[in-house]
C-alpha cells in the first residue's frame, strides 16, 4: 500500500557501481535528543541512532520488514516467540554480539521508567536459549511484534554495565547519562564525535555484517534551526541535504543550478490535543471548559484548515478529519470527514455551553518541529480569537514544548503523529486514546477516558485476524472522533531538498536513511 509514496527510481539506482566514497553534510532544523536509543520516542533522533544502533529487524528502502540483527523467527506458542540471531556480528568496540545484549536492550527499552516503552506492549521477558537464540515471551498474542521491533536498538550489555547506563533514561525531561553523547552499536556508521547543537559526525563501519547500499564514509550533520540559514548553506554548497526544505523555499530552490526538491505525501498526521482533565493550566475560569464536548466542537468549527493549506502549507498539506493517514492500516473514508469552518456555529456553542465572553486558555506548539508548526498555530489563534476565544499562545523549541507536554501542563497542543513504528492504526490507539496506564496512554490528553475505545484496544493488541482486526480499530477510532478527544489538523508533506550529486530514496515516513545514500562527483 505504501510503495506508490516511494521514490522508487531513486531507490533503483543504490546499487554498488564503484562512485568513489564521499562526505555527506547535512542539516535539519533541530538536533537530536542524544544517542540513546531508548531514551526518547522523538522520531528524528530514533532514525539518527538507527545509522549507529541496529534492531533484529528493520524497514528496508520501501517500508518493508526485513531481517537485520536477526535472521529468522518463529511463533512457538501465541505468547512465545523465538528468534535467531546474525552470527559473526560486532560492536563498533570490538564486541561481540549475542543473545545477553539482545535481553538487556529489550528490557531496557520496556523498562516502567523508559519513555520507549509503549513502543514494545506486551513484553514481559526475554530468555536466553543459547549464545544466538532468545524467546521473547509476551503477555499474549502481538500480531504486530516484528513492526515493533524495527524500532528498538540493540546495545552491547558489557558496554552498558561498565559506564552504569543499563537503566534507562528519559532525554524529554533533560535525563543525561553516558549513553547521551556516547555511542556503540553494531551500525552502518560509527560516532567520530558529537557537539549538541552544533555537529555530530559519524565515519562508516568498514566492519559492518550487511552489505553497503550507500558509497559513505563520513556524514556531518548540522542542526540549522533558521529555515532561511538553511536554505543559504544548500544553495551555497556548504550543506548537501536539508531537512525539513521550508515550503515557502521551494520554487527558489526549484529554480537553482544543482540542487532540486524532494517532496511526496506524507504519513505523518498534524493534530490538536486538548486537556479535558479538572482545570486549565492557564485559564481565567473555574474548572474547565474544555471537558465540555460542545466548547471542543467551537474549537474545530473556529478554525479554517483550507485557509492554512492555501496560505501557509503553500497548498502541499493534506487537510483531514482523521489521525492516521490514508495509507495506515485502520483507516476508513468517513474518519476524514470534518466539521465545517463556521465561526458562528462556533459562538453559538460556547453561548450554549455557558460562555458567551470566551475564556482563556494557553496554546502550546513546538517552532522547530513539524513544516510551518509556528505559522499553523499563530493563524489558529487568530481563527480562535474571532470566534470570541483567548488563546494564549505559546511557541518554544520543541523540548520544552514536549516536556511540557509529557508533564500535561498544556490546554491545546500541538502533536504530529506518523503511526511509527508500527505504520498501524493500533499506534494511535494505544499511545493517544487508550487511558493511561502501564504501556498505553502515554500521549493521551488529560482526563480523557472512554471504556469502550480501552476495551477495543485491548481486543485489536491480541487479535490476530486481520479483519476482526481492522473492524475493532474503525470501530475504536470513530469513538474517538466523535469525542472530539484530539483536533485533527492536516498530514504534512515530506519536504527535502538536495544537491544534484545526492541520490537517496523519500520514504512516507519522512524518515532519513542514509545508509541508502550516495554522493557522486
């Protein structure tokens, strides 16, 4: 379902054709949380560590899952399952890699204090069978453990004992530890040196098991946070990639000597949370008016997401009802249907919600996150303040932001969610619907509690029947939307933009891979 977003004639060309090897420069808008693994669910510093740090299994170029650390699997029982593991595999230190690295690592990642954890349900234990065998034993039935797995890296437990860094830490809340800005992983790519901010530079792994796709031998990333800055280093040939290529940037680029836009849909869906718990975290009323479902439909009537694909999305955006984008499994037509633009309507409802003068609240987005998520949310707050609202607005870089929001000291949140690792509806379910509790609801707005969507998620995590499967999630996800328990906004577009010598392949989840890069003279 996903190849017709691929580049795929990019992704034709990675073939070994003797190109003599290169320096890769690239730049994005922010810098990675770290380079621990497991340390955050931050998409952008989960494909970073991925050049450093491998799963036993992974995506290949076309979102397909592929053998990685391990080689093959096999269900012994529904809460059973064994995996072998790649002979001959090492560490960038020299270590071996086996089955005790595999247990510690997947443990860390579920650990009650790591942030990953939701990204790995149901694991309760991880055996060891011999020096190149593990059964991961489940609390039940996980019809989509090998999609989990992409996303949960494999770290050398010698190396982790010795700089006492087996238990996790949580980056979002500004945890440090050695794993931070120390890396040692079994990689295409090997850490040279890391400056938080500043640069991160990664050499290839001559000692590598896979076969190279890529012509590499050394990637210099630079965090960039000035979409104009950005631009000026691609264009002047200091940078060769940039990520995220600002869209209002695009015809400029379009129209330069060597470089080109990258753009094709996206998966990643745009969206609103909002706090239904008590209070408000920044209001001028009692209780809060956002518990009410009829204040939650004057938001989503105030605000013209047409307006914003035409002014600020430079027409590329997607605008949506749903929280998963049409290429996720669980979606149907209906979930995109929105409710109108109507500022009337809009006042109407706070009138017969008992609130006809508005009140105030704070809206927090993050200013180097999402394409344009600064520009989305001033022109929400002038959408809300028309229809007789008091957003306090509130951009900041994105740590803070997540922080904040981790924390739930927000009213009206921004959230960018692209179903990773699973590529499934179930990841929307289970990280931003379901009550909080253990693995689930980890990104679920305050006091937002429906039994019915917890009773359905729990069913669609075991269910191993594809369309009892996907009835469940439809059913579970309409519950949602007509609680209007998030905003839907939009799903992004992937944005890029290369020089002429860059071939790499765009995939929908607007993931950068560069072990599939190549530069060319």
């Amino acid at each position: 379902m996903l190849r017709h977003l691929m580049m795929s004639a990019a992704a034709a060309t990675l073939v070994a054709t003797g190109v003599s090897a290169e320096t890769l420069r690239f730049a994005t808008a922010r810098d990675v949380y770290g380079l621990d693994p497991h340390a955050v669910t931050d998409s952008f510093t989960n494909i970073f560590t991925h050049h450093l740090y491998e799963p036993l299994v992974r995506y290949d170029a076309d979102l397909n899952i592929e053998p990685a650390l391990a080689t093959g699997w096999e269900v012994i029982e529904p809460t059973r399952v064994r995996f072998t593991l790649r002979e001959g595999v090492s560490f960038h230190g020299g270590e071996a890699f086996g089955a005790d690295d595999v247990q510690v690592s997947l443990m860390r990642a579920v650990d009650p204090k790591s942030p990953l954890r939701g990204n790995l349900p149901g694991l309760k234990a991880v055996e060891i069978v011999d020096d190149l065998t593990v059964d991961l034993i489940l609390e039940g039935p996980t019809p989509l453990l090998n999609n989990y797995l992409t996303n949960i890296f494999i770290l050398d437990r010698g190396w982790l004992e010795a700089n006492n860094a087996v238990a996790p830490i949580d980056a979002s809340q500004g945890e440090e530890g050695h794993t931070t800005n120390n890396a040692n992983g079994t990689g295409p790519f090997k850490l040279e040196s890391r400056r938080p901010d500043a640069l991160n530079v990664l050499v290839v792994n001559e000692g590598w098991w896979d076969t190279p796709q890529h012509n590499l031998t050394r990637i210099e990333h630079t965090p960039i946070g000035s979409d104009a800055t950005r631009v000026a280093a691609l264009l002047s040939g200091e940078i060769d990639l940039i990520e995220p290529a600002p869209l209002q940037d695009a015809g400029r680029i379009e129209a330069s000597e060597g470089v080109r836009m990258l753009q094709n849909p996206g998966l990643r869906s745009i969206m609103m949370g909002i706090n239904m718990g008590d209070s408000l975290v920044d209001g001028n009323v009692e209780g809060n008016p956002l518990k009410d479902i009829r204040v939650r439909q004057a938001l989503y009537h105030a605000i013209n997401m047409d307006l914003i694909r035409e002014r600020i999305m430079r027409g590329k955006s997607r605008v949506t009802g749903s929280l998963i984008a049409p290429e996720v499994n669980g979606y149907t037509e209906a979930m995109d249907q929105r409710l109108p633009y109507d500022p009337e309507r809009a006042r109407a409802l706070l009138v017969e919600a008992g609130y006809p003068d508005g009140f105030a609240f704070n809206l927090n987005c993050p200013n180097d996150r999402y394409v344009n998520d600064e520009g989305i949310c001033q022109a929400m707050a002038a959408m809300l303040a028309q229809a007789g609202l008091e957003p306090r607005l509130v951009t900041e870089p994105r740590q803070m932001h997540f922080q904040k929001v981790d924390n739930r000291q927000v009213d009206l949140f921004m959230l960018g969610w692209a179903t990773l690792p699973m590529l499934d509806g179930f990841s929307v379910l289970s990280a931003m619907l379901a009550s909080p509790g253990g693995e689930y609801g980890t990104f679920t707005p305050a006091g937002y509690s429906n039994p019915k969507v917890d009773e359905l998620t729990k069913a669609v995590a075991v269910e191993v029947d594809p369309s009892k499967r996907n009835a469940m999630m439809v059913e579970a996800l309409m519950l949602a939307k007509a609680d209007i328990a998030w905003l839907p906004l939009h799903q992004q577009p992937l944005s890029w933009a290369v020089r002429d010598t860059v071939e790499i392949p765009q995939a929908a989840d607007d993931l950068v891979r560069l072990w599939y890069a190549r530069v060319t003279k």
